[in-house]
C-alpha cells in the first residue's frame, strides 16, 4: 500500500499544468510588470549619488504644462499623420494597379515588394540623407547643376522631409496589406458597375473603396501606429534642426544628467496612450469586417481593366517607385562605401575608390560581437516567442478554462508598445530590481521577446484555429499524455504558423533598434547600435560599408528563410 503511493502520486501529477502555469506567468510579467513600472516611475523625482528618488508630479507639470509640450504634440501628429497617409495614398495606388489592371511586369513588381521591408530604417534614412542633404544631397546637386537652380530644392532636415522619408520606406507595408484586400474582394461588382457605364475612376472610388473600407481604416490606423512610434527618422532628420517629437524626446530625457527617467516616462505613458487608441480601433475594425464581406469562388478570375497605351506609364511609375526605394538608396550608400571620405559622385571621386572602408569594418573590434549577439538575439528570441505563444494560443483556442481571453489580451499588450517606451520601462525595471541582467545580453532579449510576443501569437492562432480537436482526442484515446500529444500532434500541424511566425520574428528582431537603444552597453551591442554609433561618430563611409553587407545578408537570410518556408508547407 505504502509502495503504491509514491506511484500513484506521480500517475496524478500532471506536467500540462506545469507548462500552462509556467508560460502564463512569463507572459504576464513580461507583459504587465514593465507597464506598471513605468507609470510608476513617472512620479518620481531623477536619483542621484546626494539625493534619493522623491514622489512629486512635477514630471506630468513639466511635460504638459507647457507651450513646449503642445509644440511637441502637434509636431508627433503633424508627422503621424503625414507618413501614414503618404505611405497608405502611395501604396494603395499601385496594388490598385498591380491587382486591378493590365500593368506589364506586375508580377515581377509584387515579388520585389518585400525586399524594401529588408532594408533598415536607420540605412534607409541615413540614404536619404545623402541623396535629399540640402548641402551633399545628390538629388539636390544633380537637380542644381541641371536647371541652374540656386537654392536646393528638397531638405530632408524638415517635417516635410521627415513624412518623406518615413512614408516612402513603410509604403511597402500598405501595399502589402492593401493588395491583401483587394484580392478578398469580389470583383465581380467592379465589373457590373463598368458595364453599367461607370469609368475607371467611379468605380475605383464608388465600388473598390466602399468595399475595402474597413481595410482602409485598419492599414492607416497602422500606419499611424508605427509612424507615432518611429524612432530613426526623427532622431537623425528632426533633432538636428529642432524639430522635436515624443520619441525623440523621450531619448534626450534620459541621456540628460541627471537623466530625467520620470520626465521620460511621462513623456511615455502619452505615447502609450495615442498607441493604445490606435490599436483599439484596429481590433474593432478587424472584428466588424464581415459587414463588408462578399462572395466569391476560389476559382473565378476578375477581368483586368484594361490602361491601352498607359498601361506602360503605369510600368513607368512602378519603376520610378523602385528607384526611390531600393536602387538610389542602396546605390547611395554603395558609392559611399567606396570612399575614403565621403564626396558626391563625380569623375574625381572615382579616381579615388578605395577598400578602405570595407576593411575598417572587417577589423572592426566590436563587428564579429555585435553580429554574434545579433543572431543570438534574433534566433533566441523568435525560437522562444513561438514556443510560448504556441501554449498560449492552445490555452486561448482549444480550452475553456476561464479568463482565457484575458490571457489573449495580456500577451497582445506589448502591441501598443512604442519600441522606445519598451525599452525604457525595462530599463526602470530592472534599476529598482537588480537581479544581476542589467548591462547584460539578457536585457535585450527580454525586450525583444516582450517586443514581439504579439505577432508570433499571429502566426500561431491563425494555425491553432485549423486543428480539429477530434486530432487530440485521438490522441487522448491512445494513451498519449498532454505531454507527448502536445509535442507530436499540435506542433507538427502548427508547422506552417510556426516557421513563417519564425522567420518574420527572426528578421525584425535583427533589423530592431527603438527597443535596443537604451538598454545596450559596452560589449552587447547588436548591429543595428553599431551603425547608430558609427553615424554619431561621423564615420560616413564605414557606415556604409556595414550597411550594405548589412542589407545583402539580409537578403540572403530572407531569401533562404522563404526557402525553408515552402518546405516546410508555408505558401506565403
């Protein structure tokens, strides 16, 4: 009897809930722990070496009560606004064209759509400062010495240049998402409004855009999202010149001295707000758009609308499109790379190419550590987003445990994360809680995993929702433990979801720097910090060299991750 118990004991102990528990309580702590700390640093006076932390509301006085703040406000709208409705009006009007008319070469034009995402938004940025710069910008000089033009004609160092920049290199992502919805849309009722004698133009405004509505809505909400929070672009176009806004503020707060953390956080719960805001309505729009659905067969083609001779000025226009973003801004920073010190092009300069830069970054002595670092992030990171948010979305999906949609909710809460508010509420964290992963490689990648937690729940909910249950009780019946049909069921079948949830994870996570700014300290640099350092250096053309062998392995790790992706079962 006595012998039983042991055994018994074991035969009733359950490691499911071990796994359940485990996974719940890392995403709660990494998803609420740092939120709570933020507001609460907020109310709290800078410490120093003579003076400790003080409770006041002095930084929300300093932050809202004056004009300064106002002026910060209208100008994180004014941009907001701008770069999402430039990229959205942009990228709208050519998967319009890829997907609804006669275009030459659009197929072609789709597939090169993704190599844009691969390019940095510092490299991106840093590129057209060299091609749009008032004083070095190619474009200017070229344009100067051409109509005999005194003043420059485009300044990337202005709001307006700024909304430029930021618009051109997310465009890809509106239409990405609007060529999506276009091909959801049945386009049958196109067609009877041409036939009923409608032109091109009504039917686009009148058929096409009431139908995608709610896909409009959601990809500018988005795009609002991500423009609020960028970093790069105001930090290396706005600051020089003064233009100000919460991103940028919030990083020269905490490089002040004393460094307002409180000020800082202030600064961040706003941000958080505006996010926050944004994405409630993005979820609204997603859950109510079966309002706007129509149906179609798998199988029915639409007519393509048919431009005659401007079909080959639309080609034009997707070419001139892909000179903007991918040939100068690459070609910019590949002539750079070839200089000793950086000059415009000219038949002087290129007797002057040199290696020099190249081998500068090849002797580099951080490179070879921020490179390792960086695939340690970005591998680790995705591997262990997908794993845990793989427990979550079966918690969430296939169980009626209760409280399961708050669990949902808390593990889409770093969503509405700036990438800079992340960091910087992980940074007040663990200075109050010093458990020894301050300074270190650890802090980062906890900020990534926090960072993009939400979208490998994506991925994995999107795969979870196609398994049947009938598959684990099968399982079930055959003895199996939750253990064992857990490892040998669900996650086989999750292997589309997983693999593409991966390699998306992978990629941004090198490419990330918002998050990594203010966490980062001497020998955890990735290579995203490295480029910053390099910039604020003034070291130009070694910037360049990194970022293009930055942007062609990139390329060649998304080209071989799409590899990987169709054999593992991923078609898009």
């Amino acid at each position: 009897m006595n012998a039983a118990a042991p055994f018994a004991l074991r035969r009733s102990f359950d490691w499911k809930w071990v796994v359940i528990g485990l996974c719940v309580v890392f995403t709660i702590y990494i998803a609420v722990v740092p939120l709570a700390f933020l507001l609460w640093q907020s109310f709290f006076t800078p410490q120093t070496a003579a003076k400790a932390a003080e409770f006041t509301l002095g930084n929300y006085t300093s932050a809202y009560g004056s004009s300064e703040t106002l002026r910060l406000f209208w100008n994180s709208v004014q941009f907001a606004v701008g770069a999402s409705l430039f990229a959205f009006v942009l990228g709208t009007a050519l998967a319009w064209m890829n997907e609804r008319t006669n275009t030459p070469f659009k197929t072609l034009f789709f597939a090169l759509s993704i190599i844009p995402l691969i390019i940095p938004g510092i490299l991106f940025t840093v590129a057209w400062i060299l091609l749009g710069s008032p004083k070095i910008g190619i474009i200017n000089l070229a344009l100067q010495n051409s109509f005999g033009l005194e003043r420059p004609l485009f300044n990337v160092y202005s709001l307006w240049g700024m909304i430029w920049v930021d618009g051109l290199h997310y465009s890809p992502m509106a239409f990405l998402l609007m060529t999506a919805a276009f091909r959801a849309m049945d386009p049958a009722l196109e067609e009877s409004a041409t036939m009923s004698g409608a032109n091109i133009f009504q039917v686009a405004y009148r058929v096409t855009l009431k139908l995608t509505w709610p896909a409009i809505l959601a990809t500018l909400l988005m795009l609002f999202v991500r423009a609020i929070e960028s970093f790069e672009v105001p930090a290396l176009l706005g600051l020089p010149v003064g233009i100000h806004v919460f991103t940028s503020a919030i990083y020269q707060a905490v490089h002040r001295y004393p460094s307002q953390i409180g000020l800082a956080s202030a600064y961040g719960m706003t941000l958080l707000v505006i996010t926050t805001i944004g994405v409630y309505f993005v979820s609204r729009l997603s859950s109510r758009g079966s309002k706007y659905a129509t149906m179609t067969g798998k199988g029915f083609r639409p007519r393509r609308i048919d431009l005659g001779p401007w079909r080959w000025v639309a080609a034009a226009v997707f070419i001139v499109y892909f000179l903007l973003i991918v040939v100068l801004p690459f070609a910019v920073l590949l002539w750079s790379s070839f200089q000793r010190f950086y000059s415009v092009p000219s038949w002087q300069a290129l007797n002057n190419l040199t290696l020099d830069p190249y081998r500068f970054i090849f002797t580099y002595p951080n490179l070879v550590r921020s490179v390792w670092n960086t695939l340690i992030l970005s591998f680790g990171s995705a591997t262990v987003i997908m794993l845990v948010t793989s427990v979550i979305c079966w918690i969430v999906v296939k169980t009626k445990l209760p409280g399961r949609w708050l669990l949902d909710n808390v593990a889409s809460l770093p969503m509405v994360f700036p990438g800079l508010v992340l960091g910087l509420s992980i940074m007040i964290f663990y200075l109050n809680f010093d458990i020894g992963i301050y300074g270190t490689i650890w802090i980062m990648f906890i900020a990534y995993v926090t960072r993009f937690m939400p979208y490998g729940l994506r991925y994995n909910t999107t795969s979870m929702l196609q398994i049947h249950k009938e598959l684990e009780e099968s399982a079930a019946m055959s003895g199996a433990s939750w253990g064992t049909t857990f490892r040998r069921v669900i996650l086989p079948l999750l292997k589309p979801g997983l693999v593409a949830g991966w390699i998306y994870v992978m990629i941004v996570s090198i490419r990330e720097l918002s998050s990594s700014i203010l966490l980062y300290s001497p020998g955890t640099e990735v290579l995203s910090i490295t480029i910053w350092e390099l910039w604020e250096n003034g070291q130009y053309v070694e910037l360049s060299a990194l970022g293009v062998l930055f942007i062609l392995a990139l390329f060649v790790l998304v080209m071989l991750a799409q590899w990987l992706g169709k054999k593992f079962g991923v078609k898009e």
